[in-house]
C-alpha cells in the first residue's frame, strides 16, 4: 500500500473542524484590527529564502525542500510565510498603498524535520505582518492582536517570551563578544554550535542541548550591548502591554531561528507543551524588504503553529465546535422518501445543520447510528406525517419527542438549542 510521505499527516473530520474554526478566528481578529488575507505561492525561488531566512540558518541549511524544475530553475517549497510576503511587497509595488498594512496568511510550510513530537515536515502556519511602521505601538498592536487571537481561542495559560535582539549594527560587537567568553569552551558545546561558533554565534543561546545551555547561561544578553535605541524600543513594547495586562516575560535567551529578525523577538509559550515546542514565533524584520530589493519598509509580524494550536485547544473551545446541533432526517415510505430532499434543503436554506438518511436504513438502525454518531437530534418521516404535514422528532440528549409541523421545524430546532446552552 502507498503510504504518505513521513512527517506529513491526513487530517480527518471531525478534526477539521476544529482546524476551520481556528482559522475563521484568525480570520475575526485579524480582520477586526485592520488585516487582509494575502495568498502566497507555496514555491518559490530558492534564493528567496537564502537570501531572507539566512544561509546559516537550520532552516537553510538542512531543512529545506528544494529541487530543480524541468527547465533546471531552483525551487523551494516555502519553510515559512514572510519571505513570500515580502518578495510579494516589491514585486506588486504595494509600497503605492497606504501604510501599514497588515497583511495575515493562512497555509502549510515545509521543513525538512528531524521526526520528533509536535513537529511535521508539512505543517500549517497562521501568520500576521504589519508593514510600513517603525515604531513599538505597531508591534505592541501585533501583540494584542495576537492575544486576543488566544483568547477567542479560550487561552488563558499562555506566556509570552519576549527579547531585545539589538540593531543589525549591534550584531558584530556582539558576536565577537560571544566569541571571546566562548572561545574556550567551544570544545564543550554540541556539533551544531561548534559550526554556529563560526557561522552565527547567536543561534548557540537558544540551543536546546543541555551542555550548550550550561555555557549559554553564563553569557551577556544582547540587551546588554544592544544600541539605546533598540533598548527603548523593545522597553516601550513591554510597557504597553503591561498596560494592557497581556501577561510576558524578558528572555534573555531568546534568539529565535531566521537571520533577518531585529529588536522585538518573541515567542508564545504554552505550559502544556513547554519551551521546546512553542505556539508562536515573530518579531520585528525593518531591513528585510529593503535586503530583497525593495523600499526601505519596516515590518514587524508573527506566525502561529496551526498543528500546535490544534492539539492543545482549550476544551471549551473544543467542545463548543464539535457539539454542533445536528439533525438526522429518516424518511420511512416511498412518498417520504420522495419529498425529503426538498425538506431537507428548504430546512437547511434556513439554517438547520442536518444530515439527510440515504443509505435506506430501517428506523432501528437509524436510531442505532444516531447515538453512535451524536447528533442532537432524530426526525423520522413517515409517509402518514407527511400527509398531516408533521414529522416526529427527539431531542436526544433530553430524551424528548414531539409532533412538529413541517414548517416549524427550523423554529424548533433554535427553541431547543437556545433552552439548553
Ligand atoms: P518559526 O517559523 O520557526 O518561527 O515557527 C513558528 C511556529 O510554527 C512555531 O512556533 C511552531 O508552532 C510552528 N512550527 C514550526 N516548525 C514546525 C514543524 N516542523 N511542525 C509543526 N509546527 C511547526
């Protein structure tokens, strides 16, 4: 039998659902703070992202699906969403609108992942960008936006990881400093670092490995050496969200995983699934536009693990989505038969979520599969209350039956579900 790729998953319902009503929350929230969908190609040129995410990056460097078209022209499926974003800036001169936009994606990325819990090699990432605004109100705005994003979602465990990661300028005292305290101690950090050592000493802040989170923890943060300007910045982010009371802490040792990030970085950290397997990554990027080609164009913006969101969804969120009111229709007789379609689409047009019974069961196993399947409800439509102009139906849950008038059966329907929420 064919199998799917590794690291790749079938989702089935009644899981989508869940899926859709995450996205039509993003949707709500994004949407109501000013955003608009941009809708990206899923391939890209290579250089795109060698050139945005960083050569020395993990994600360059050994996670990238990329293959040659037919005319030998490299191609990368997308690691991740702001690259397109921002190659879609220049390339369709949106520096002509008004600034900022805020612009929101909703779609799968690839990486070639290490298999591990909680990370796929196609996986589904929720991101916002806010462009053309320089000043700490446009990320501190990402960042309520955001929040709200999670409280819809019915979070309220969540912690905000927040860090300074200095001005491009800063970059290479710093380095040198870490440089300096690491030099001898290299011999102790893991294989990758060894090679961040040289490439991008940054990266060995975040490292995971235990030896390297031993060393890492006696080293300056960035902030300590980071321009006055980008100290303020990121100062005055935190300060509007403490006035907001969006809960977050300073850490110092967040560096996070794409080269072109710059003062604000942040992460959103769930209890559940700790700082190994974060919901969210985004930060502040003014210099990537501008790097790409285009205008000088600030940014600042977010992306959500989708896959993650979804596996530890609050469950009254949850619930709330799955138990869905539905109705089962059983036409029982010939002329039943005939006319339920149309009932069933009339009910529908006046929004009754239902599912009609075209498999021919008998009312046994109808009743049979009704229970197995939760609905909420069972109206069985006999060729006798047809001709009265009736149906018999049970609340399921209530263990109530009663004689409703075809036409009312929309009416009910909203009276019974309204009574018991
Ligand atoms: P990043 O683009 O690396 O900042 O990732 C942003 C978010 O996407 C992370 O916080 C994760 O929730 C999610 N994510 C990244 N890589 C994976 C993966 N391989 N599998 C599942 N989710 C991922």
């Amino acid at each position: 039998m064919i199998q799917r790729p590794r690291g790749t998953r079938d989702l089935l319902p009644p899981e989508t659902r869940l899926w859709q009503a995450v996205e039509r929350v993003a949707q709500d929230v994004f949407g109501a703070f000013g955003g608009d969908e941009i809708r990206t190609p899923i391939f890209e040129s290579t250089e795109l992202f060698v050139r945005s995410v960083g050569e020395s990056t993990d994600i360059v460097h050994k996670e990238m699906y990329t293959f040659p078209d037919r005319k030998g022209r490299s191609l990368t499926l997308r690691p991740e969403g702001t690259a397109g974003v921002a190659r879609a800036w220049i390339e369709n001169s949106l520096n002509d609108r008004s600034h900022p936009l805020r612009l929101y994606y909703i779609g799968p990325m690839f990486r070639y992942e290490r298999m591990q819990a909680g990370r796929y090699r196609q996986f589904a990432q929720i991101g916002l960008e806010i462009l053309g605004a320089n000043g700490p109100l446009a990320d501190a705005e990402l960042l309520v936006t955001l929040d709200e994003f999670f409280r819809r979602l019915g979070f309220d465990d969540l912690e905000f990881h927040i860090n300074n990661l200095g001005d491009p300028e800063d970059r290479p005292h710093y380095q040198a400093l870490l440089k300096q305290r690491l030099g001898l101690r290299r011999g102790e950090l893991c294989r990758d670092c060894q090679r961040r050592f040289d490439e991008n000493p940054l990266r060995i802040l975040d490292c995971k490995v235990p030896a390297c989170r031993e060393v890492a923890k006696d080293l300056p943060a960035v902030d300590e050496v980071a321009s006055e300007a980008s100290r303020g910045h990121v100062r005055a982010v935190e300060a509007q969200l403490a006035r907001l009371g969006v809960r977050f802490v300073r850490n110092p040792r967040l560096v996070r995983g794409l080269d072109y990030y710059l003062r604000t970085v942040f992460e959103v950290v769930s209890p559940q699934l700790g700082t190994n397997t974060v919901l969210c990554g985004g930060g502040r990027y003014d210099r990537l536009i501008a790097d790409l080609g285009g205008p000088a164009m600030p940014g600042v913006g977010f992306a959500v693990g989708e896959d993650r969101i979804v596996q530890v969804l609050p469950a009254s969120f949850r619930d709330a989505v799955l138990a869905l009111p539905r109705l089962y229709l059983v036409p029982l007789g010939e002329r039943a038969r005939d006319e339920a379609l149309g009932l069933a689409a009339g009910w529908v047009r006046a929004g009754v979520r239902l599912e009609l019974e075209v498999a021919g069961r008998s009312v046994k196993a109808a009743l049979k599969r009704a229970d197995r399947e939760a609905f909420s409800f069972v109206a069985i439509l006999g060729d006798d209350e047809l001709a009265a102009g009736v149906i018999a139906i049970r609340d399921l849950a209530r263990s109530v039956e009663e004689s409703v008038a075809l036409s009312e059966l929309p009416a009910w329907i909203t009276r019974q579900t309204a009574s018991s929420s």
